[in-house]
C-alpha cells in the first residue's frame, strides 16, 4: 500500500494540478507516474513544496485527450502501481448521468493492473 496520497487542486488553463503528500522532501521527487490511453504521459513536473510540506504536481492535459468521448488519466505510485487519484475529460455530447466517464476509468485500472500482473509473472520466474 503506498504512502502517496493526492490532493486535486485545479484544472485551469489545459493543466492538470494536484499535490502529493507522504514523500521525503530531500530534493528527489517520488516515484509517481501518470498515463493517458496506457502510455506514459511527459512534461509531468514534480516540485518540492516545503511550505507545505509537500510536492505540487502540474500535468499538462494532452491535445489528444481534447476529442469527442470520455478521457481518463491516472496518476499512480511506480513503486507499487497503486492509483492515487484520476481525472476525466468529457468533450462533445455528455449525458447527465453518463456512465462512460466509469467505463473508461475501469478499462484504465484494468491495463495497469494487466501490466503489474505481467511484471509480477516476469519477477517471480
């Protein structure tokens, strides 16, 4: 279980922004991740907040996650692959109760679970 907990702050301007807290604050970020469609997304900036106590992390939304339909990006712990937290984008036509937005989410946890399957199949051969 990771010690890694994330606070959403804002979406504002086409960037994602969150905080992380639980990590050392000795100048090397944590070991968090962030994919879009299962690939890892870049431009993902982790900054030590010592004010806080914490590290802020920006994620830049992708130009491709801005199409028709439902968009989910996870953000998770590398260590463990455990999810820390998620945020959807819908565009184009939405239902008020829209159950695609959970879809997506599911099909998104279930890649990252497929790919810790593997690795842990790879690991203990």
């Amino acid at each position: 279980m990771s010690k890694l907990k994330l606070t959403k702050i804002r979406l504002r301007n086409g960037v994602w922004e969150g905080r992380i807290y639980g990590a050392d604050l000795n100048g090397m970020p944590p070991p968090v991740g962030v994919r879009y469609l299962d690939e890892p997304l870049e431009d993902v900036q982790l900054t030590e907040n010592l004010e806080d106590s914490c590290w802020d992390l920006t994620i830049p939304v992708p130009k491709r996650a801005l199409a028709d339909g439902v968009h989910t990006i996870l953000v998770f712990d590398e260590n463990d692959g455990e999810k820390l937290g998620d945020f959807c984008l819908i565009a184009g036509e939405a239902l008020s109760d829209d159950l695609r937005a959970e879809v997506d989410l599911l099909r998104a946890e279930l890649d990252m679970l497929k790919r810790a399957f593997r690795r842990h199949c790879l690991e203990t051969m």
